[in-house]
C-alpha cells in the first residue's frame, strides 16, 4: 500500500467537503488528512477498516502475540539475528 498514490488533504480543506471526501473511501481507497503538513488522521471505508481489524485480529492469534504485551516488545537487529544464527550452527 502506496500513501503516496493516495490523495493527501489538509483537515481545513477537507472540512467543507467531508460528504464528497467520503464517498471517494471505497475499498482500499483512503484520503490521509493532515494538519500542519503533517498526516494527522485518514477517511478509510468502514468495511475495509473492519477487514483490517479482523485480519489483525487473526495475525494476533496465529503468532500468539498477547496486545497488552506490545509495548514490551522490539525488533531485533540484523547484527543480533546474525549471532543467534550462528550460535544454532555451532550446537548442530
């Protein structure tokens, strides 16, 4: 998913033309509102959106990742991984 294909505008223009703004959210289409010139919030359709959660909601259960664990977590580095990989080649 590109947000640079995606139409950006700004929370004040997008005011005046929220009825015609959402009708453009179909499908996997979304409009990225900003503010400041910074991306603040998105219009995304709500079935999409629902989809999203429910996928989420999936990948959650098939790696038994606990959400109240998230903040805990981190990616490791490639330097990291590295050495565990070979530390498995000198135990085999």
């Amino acid at each position: 998913m590109n947000l640079l294909l995606n139409p950006i505008i700004s929370i004040t223009k997008a005011r005046g033309k929220l009825g015609d703004l959402t009708k453009k959210t179909k499908g996997k289409n979304f409009i990225i509102l900003t503010k400041g010139g910074k991306p603040e919030a998105a219009l995304v359709d709500i079935q999409y959106l629902a989809k999203l959660q429910r996928d989420l909601a999936k990948t959650y259960q098939k790696t038994f990742i606990d959400v109240s664990l998230l903040p805990y977590t981190r990616e490791f580095s490639n330097k990291e991984i590295s050495g565990w990989e070979k530390e498995d080649q000198l135990q085999k």
